[in-house]
C-alpha cells in the first residue's frame, strides 16, 4: 500500500498518533498454494495503532475475534507496551474500510507473527510520545516514567503530561521502524497476567452482534434452493406454489435459485413450497471405500525430510511393522452457521460476514458483482467459531447478488444442514508407517507417508538415525480426490499425522515391551518436549498410575509450529458397547511467551474438548455428493456429559516469543485416547473415529493379534 | 393471523400473528431480539433457548400460540438494568465462553435448573446441560460459573 492509501484511512480518523506497521507476508494464496487466488494487494503495512485526542490507543487490524480470544490478548500487548490500562485499549478488527488488508485469521498466527511487530509499533509509538513529553516538559528523556498514559518527570511528579495533551490537535503519522526495543518479560505488568475477556459483558447480556442480528431497514431474508447432492444439476423447477405467498419474492440468477422475503420464516416456507427435480451423479465413493479410492487417486509423493538411510535401518532391525491409520471427514460445525448481510446500491456495497477472511469476501463481492473492490467495505461483527471452516465466503457472495439483484438488503444465514452440506472438511486420509526396532528396543527406521491430509506434522521429531516423511497429496485435495472441498480444520494436517505418528510410537513401545512414556523419552534429545513429556507424567501420575479393569491411560506428544505439547489421558471402556468415557485429560504446554495465561488455558481446554469429537464419533457419511449428515442428531459433537477433569500446565518460558495456543492441543487428542483405549483394551485403533463398534471389532480382534 | 398477548422480559405484548409461526423468528426478527440464536432449527442444540413460565425451552419449536397468557424471558430481559443475574457474572467472572453464540441458550438452561435444584452436584449440572452444544469447548468453565451462581444465590436467599 502507498503512502496515498495511508492517507485513506487517515481522512477518516481524525487527529493524533499513528504508527503503521507490517505483520506478515504470507498470504492467504500462498497459505492455500493456490495459483488463482494469487493476485491479492501487496502492503507495506497491513495494521496500525492511533493515539487519540483523547488519549486512548485504538489498533486497527483485519485480523477478526472467533471466540480465540485475540480481541484480550492483543490488546494486553498494547497496554503493556504503553503503560496503560486494558480499558484504555480499542480494538478495531476486520473492517475493510478501517483496517488495511491482512490475509485472514487462521493457523494459530496472530499473536505468533502479529503479536511482536504490534509490540514493537507500539514500543515506537511510546518513543514518540517521549521525545514529545521531553521537549513540551523540557526535561530529558531519560527522567521521564510513564504510567497509566501519563509522563512524568521522576524527580518532580508535578511535572506531567497526558498523552491526550502530547497528541491533541496534532496528525503526526511514522511508518513502523525497528528501532525501538519493547519491553522485556521480566517487566510486564499487563502481558503475562491473566485478564479476563474484553468481549463478555456483550456476550452474556445477549448484546454481542454477529453477522445474522445485524437488522436494516427494508432488509430480506433468503433462503436458496440447494441441490440434494453435489454435482447435481436443475432439471425442472415450478416456483408457482411458493409464488402465493404475501410479500415473497423469487430470484433466479444463474444456478441460484432464492426465495426471499421480510420474515426469515415465511422465507422458509416459500422455499418448501419449491417443487425441484435435480439430475445427480451416480455416487463413486461412500466412507467405506473412501480409503483404497484415495490411495487410487493419490499422486506422487515429495519429500518433505529425510536423513539416513531407510535401507541400512531396516537391515539392523530385528522387528519390523507396517501400519495404516485411517481418518475419516470431520465437519468444522461451528455454531453460527455461515452468515452475510450484504447492501448494495450501484457500484457500492456493503457486507457484514461471519468469515475469517474479511478481505477474500471484500474480494470475492466484487468479482461477484464486476465492481470495483475500492467499492466494496465489508465489516466483521463478532464470528461465532470457525475453526478454520470460515475462510470460504460462498454465503456473502449470495447475498451480495441477491441483494443486487432485490435493490435491497438481504441476509443469507445458512440452516445447519447447508452448513454441512458447504463445508470445506477436514480431509479423509490414509498415513503409511514401516518402522523397525532392533534387538535393544530402539528404532531404526521410519518411512513414514502420508496421503491427503497435509504435510503440517508429517515430519519426526524422534531421533532416529534413518527417516524419511513423504506427502502424497494436499489437504484441499485435488482433481478426482473428494466428492465434495477439503480445507484447514483446526491445526490442518496434524490431527491426522498426530494421530498415526503417536499411535505408532506406541504400537512399537508396547513390541519393545517399553513403558510408552520411557520409550518415547529414550528417543528424545530435545530438551523443551522432555520437559512437556515430564511435566504432564508427573501431573498425571503416570507412573503410579492405578490399574483398574477396563481403565487405561495414554500419552501423546507434539511440536505444532513451535508450541510443544504432551496430553496424559485417562479412560474407562465398557468392554460390551465399547463405549469410551474419558475421565482426565492433563496437558503440559511450551509456548513460549505467554500473553495472557487464562487465554492460553481457555484454549488448551477448548482444543481439548474439541478434539474428543474427532478422536471419538465424528465422522461425515455420505453417498458420493451426497452428505448425509444434516444436523446434531447424527454427527454427534462433544457434550456436557463427555467432559473429562482437565487440568493445563503451562511451562515457564517467557525467554522464547510467543509461539501460538489456538491449536496445538488438539492434535494429540486422535493419539492420547487410541493409546489409552488401547492400554484398556488391548485393541489399537487404526481408524479415526474410535465409535463403539470400531472398538466393539477392535477388541474382538485383540486376543489374535499380538501387540 | 392470530392475537396474542403475553409477557415479554416483563412487558405486556400484544402481537398480530400466524399462531403457528415459531418463536424464535418472532423475537429475532419481528421484535427484534437477537440474543437468542439459531443454530440447528431442530432442537438439537440449546442455542435458542428462552425462559417460558421459567422453563427452559427451544424457541426453534414453541409455535406463537403455545405462549399466549405465558411469560418469556429472554438474554436480553435477564438483567435487572445495570444488575447482571448471578448467573451472567458468574460467567463473565469464569469466562465460561469462547465465541459467545451458544452463551446465552446456555445462561438460559442454567437459569431453569437451578430453579429445579438450587445446589446441583457437577453430575446433575453435567446432565441438566447435556442438550445445550458448544463448539469452542468452553464445557468446564460453564460448569464452573453454574456451580459459582449458584452458591452465590444460595447465599443471598441466606
């Protein structure tokens, strides 16, 4: 962006202090590898913070609040950097009018790569304000002190100055310099305590907006008529029923079918009253043959890391394994369903979404609608979860069409089965492992390979002197892989390697007749997941663990881009239904710096809990394009009645940047139960959901498989 | 079109409407309440909850008629002005949420039973909330701020 964008948005702003500043340079194309989304703005500053008149500091940021928490926790950085309260700070996110372009909110980032340079304009800008405090008190810098947004001189406290007075009637903007030094840990005194979140009292008064309460005068609401499966094409259509009703009112533009009306309801209705016949496709593949179908499809495998030789290993090995482990479609199903309100007036529109991706939508209206992006603002009201889910804008190009088309605004809220009919899953993939052990227990090899569910996590971090990880395959899947999209779920890729590279190691273990926590430990040179690893075995009292029929426990570990985690867990089978219920979970995490501790524990637990669904029944059933699962009824998330005691430990290490917290902790979870179901049972589990009858067959294989 | 008279957060209403019409449109659309959400339609969830005569119910699937002469509480008509209820301190206290969507189906749920029982175990909170979902696993903490409200009531009716 050039300096006459800045102006831009400076029009609008009114006076004081700006510094801007440059967060990441990775875009979302990049982050999909996908050619055509290639042409996005490049930006010499993607964010930046205001001093106000009235002496509070506002950031303005695409990045959006999902329920993360990031709306605390980089506000805690601001108000630390300039020694100010929490309350002083305001965060203004995912406006495409206010805030500059930024790529999206996923993949754990934003206090990993945002979080420093927002510290350091914040350091800059609390350098200004001196050198501006020093000459209008005329005292030199160096006796300066500020606290609570006023500078004072430290030998004579009379003499102060607010940052409302240095910034008032003034427009001084900087470009973010390295220059300033921000503040190190050991002085914090907002970052790194907890602080409870600066978005609840709207949430719990039932205040909070989100895409779908945004109301505006004269606005429809849609609802589209969808095809039963995908790839399935309108034959006929007879809208004449539908027609009847007062006020309704029937769009067709292209392959979009909608009805619209002012209450969502009679919207509703009109839309049952649609008679469609649709031509589908003969189904290819179902759950069961999903497997084999993608390792039919899969193309060559690259590379990712090697070292050794696989050869030389297997030849020292004196036992050797060769494993599959399964992972079938995980729907992200957050609560708020995909939802837009869009207005457009000529050449002009404006777009409320859910999204994680606030500039794709601004991006994809206008393409929608052949008007200039300039024209398009899209605003980000609270997003109701997404997981990852929410980085597709389908439902905010419908609106906009719609609503160019109806000279009206409208909202597109999708029901909770177009939710699952749209979703971009989590992928079905298949992980190969041939491994050996030799005569002392220790490994000798591992080719591992993995097909479609992404290179995040492929890689060992065992030390084993021959390996070599290859990826078959992207998780967005490709031509012929998935009958429907695939996309980022929560920690992309590494739920799945997780799952497979620790179920792995543990299959090994219990065949080297090795406790899986000392097995593991006796492969580790790294000193940050030995200290995970330790601290969630003494947390869990691994062990003196007490054995108890049909109980188990079972440990997992991972480095999710830099954030080390190890999960203890501790089950109970009912060794006839081959129901789980997972009694404790303890999680020892390392990441880094960490800014706001209750934030960092909320999400360990969320990941947790999260992930005992994918770990346990979720599982998408479909028939080619045709998705199954269409509510809460058959695809289960997890429940009140599932919830484990959890306890977090988190690692001192404020010496390390913030390493990211929003995922990590739910990839062990596929791994940390099939290990402890597998230490109650005796039955491993290769398939991803452990359901009842998966371990009802597991188990009734267990007595001839020797382990 | 039906009339139809009843309380609203303490307020008489009287509405022209389809009697068949579902509840939660009504209020979020026609009174323009949006703190109770949708989020399954069916009553899987809990999203949609609302206080009806002080039970708990899924607005997705009260038909307008079923409410006249009845008294409906929403998230909105939760707090007595500035006074939060009990239970939303102790939710903003605990931070029993993450995205905030299913927060106010779950105030509402945890409203109704400590009605019922005024001093749950984390066994019966565990099962009294069993229908109300959350996505972002805030699980244990709403378990939490229930348990803490819930002695603080306690401790008031003294």
């Amino acid at each position: 962006m050039s300096s006459l964008d800045r102006r831009q948005f400076l029009k609008a702003m009114g006076g004081g202090l700006f510094v801007f500043f440059s967060a990441e340079t990775l875009t979302e194309a990049q982050y999909r590898q996908s050619p055509s989304r290639a042409s996005l703005p490049s930006s010499d500053f993607n964010a930046y913070l205001q001093v106000k008149e009235d002496g509070r500091v506002a950031c303005f940021t695409g990045k959006v609040e999902l329920g993360q928490g990031i709306i605390t926790s980089l506000a805690q950085m601001l108000a630390e950097e300039l020694d100010l309260p929490l309350d002083s700070v305001d965060m203004v996110m995912g406006d495409t009018d206010l805030c500059p372009y930024d790529a999206g909110t996923f993949g754990s980032r934003t206090t990993k790569y945002f979080g420093p340079q927002l510290r350091e304009a914040a350091a800059q800008a609390r350098a200004i304000l001196l050198e501006l405090a020093a000459t209008r008190l005329n005292v030199p810098q160096a006796f300066l002190t500020i606290s609570h947004g006023i500078i004072h001189d430290s030998r004579n406290p009379e003499k102060r100055v607010a940052y409302a007075d240095l910034v008032k009637g003034t427009r001084i903007e900087r470009k973010a310099e390295v220059k300033a030094e921000p503040k190190p840990p050991s002085s914090f005194k907002v970052s790194g305590r907890p602080a409870g979140r600066t978005d609840g009292l709207p949430k719990v008064t039932g205040q909070a907006r989100f895409a779908g309460d945004i109301r505006l005068p004269d606005m429809l609401y849609a609802r589209i008529l969808r095809p039963p499966a995908h790839g399935a094409t309108l034959k006929k259509v007879d809208t004449s029923a539908a027609e009847k009703i007062q006020g309704l009112k029937i769009i067709r533009n292209g392959n979009l079918l909608a009805v619209l009306h002012p209450l969502p309801d009679q919207a509703e209705m009109g839309l049952a009253l649609i008679k469609a016949q649709f031509a589908t496709l003969s189904p290819a593949v179902n759950e069961n043959s999903i497997f084999s179908h993608l390792l039919k499809v899969a193309p060559e495998g690259s590379v990712i890391s090697q070292e050794g030789s696989l050869e030389k290993g297997e030849k020292s090995s004196s036992r050797k394994f060769d494993e599959s482990y399964f992972q079938h479609y995980v729907a992200h199903a957050p609560m708020e369903t995909h939802t837009a309100m869009a207005h457009v007036e000529g050449k002009k529109a404006t777009v409320w979404a859910s999204t994680q991706t606030p500039f794709g939508v601004k991006e994809a209206v206008a393409q929608a609608l052949s008007i200039p992006s300039e024209g398009v603002r899209v605003i980000t009201p609270f997003v109701g979860g997404g997981f990852g889910g929410k980085t597709w804008n389908q439902q905010a190009v419908e609106a906009a069409l719609l609503s160019h088309r109806a000279g009206k605004p409208v909202q597109v809220s999708w029901t909770r089965e177009e939710e699952f009919f749209y979703d971009a899953f989590m992928p079905a993939a298949v992980v190969k492992i041939r491994s050996g052990l030799d005569s002392q227990g220790r490994i000798t090899f591992w080719d591992y390979r993995v097909y479609f569910a992404g290179e995040r996590g492929a890689a060992t971090f065992y030390d084993i002197p021959s390996h070599r990880a290859a990826v078959h395959g992207s998780l967005w899947g490709g031509a012929g892989a998935h009958p429907f999209n695939t996309g980022a779920w929560r920690a992309p890729g590494t739920n799945t390697n997780t799952f497979a590279r620790e179920s792995h190691m543990d299959l090994m273990a219990s065949a080297a007749k090795a406790d899986p926590l000392a097995f593991r430990l006796a492969h580790l040179k790294n000193s940050r997941m030995r200290r995970v690893l330790e601290e969630v075995a003494r947390s869990f009292g691994w062990r003196d663990f007490p054995r108890k029929p049909g109980r188990g426990k079972g440990i997992a570990c991972v480095d999710y881009l830099g954030t080390y985690v190890a999960v203890a867990a501790e089950v109970e089978v009912d060794p006839q239904k081959g129901d789980v219920q997972v009694r404790r979970l303890v999680c020892a995490q390392d990441m880094g710096q960490v800014i706001n501790p209750e934030g960092a524990r909320m999400q360990i637990e969320g990941c947790l809990m999260m992930g005992l669904g994918y770990a346990l029944s979720e599982e998408v059933h479909f028939r080619g394009g045709e998705i199954q699962d269409k509510n809460f009824d058959t695809y289960r998330i997890p429940r009140f009645s599932w919830m484990p005691k959890i306890e977090t430990v988190l690692i001192e290490n404020q010496d390390l940047p913030p390493q990211g917290g929003g995922e990590p902790a739910i990839t062990s979870m596929g791994a940390v139960l099939a290990n402890a179901v597998y230490d109650a049972t005796r039955a491993r589990l290769f398939e991803l959901p452990m359901t009842p009858e998966r371990i009802q067959k597991a188990m009734a294989r267990a007595p001839h498989k020797k382990a | 079109m039906e009339r139809i008279e009843f309380q609203l957060n303490g307020q008489t209403m009287k509405l022209e409407v389809e009697g068949d019409r579902k509840l939660l449109w009504v209020l979020r659309s026609d009174l323009n309440l949006p703190g109770t959400k949708y989020a399954c339609g069916k009553g899987l969830c809990g999203a949609c909850t609302v206080l009806i005569d002080e039970e708990a119910l899924r607005s997705c699937q009260v038909p307008m008629r079923e409410i006249a002469g009845k008294k409906v509480v929403t998230i909105e008509g939760l707090a007595k002005g500035e006074r939060l209820h009990p239970l939303q301190k102790a939710f903003l206290e605990q931070n029993a949420f993450q995205c905030g969507f299913c927060t106010p189906g779950m105030i509402l749920s945890a409203y109704s039973l400590l009605k019922r029982n005024s001093y749950p175990s984390e066994a019966e909170v565990l099962q009294a909330m069993d229908g109300n979902l959350c996505r972002c696993g805030a699980h244990p903490r709403i378990v939490k701020a229930i348990q803490t409200a819930a002695r603080e009531m306690k401790e008031k009716k003294g």
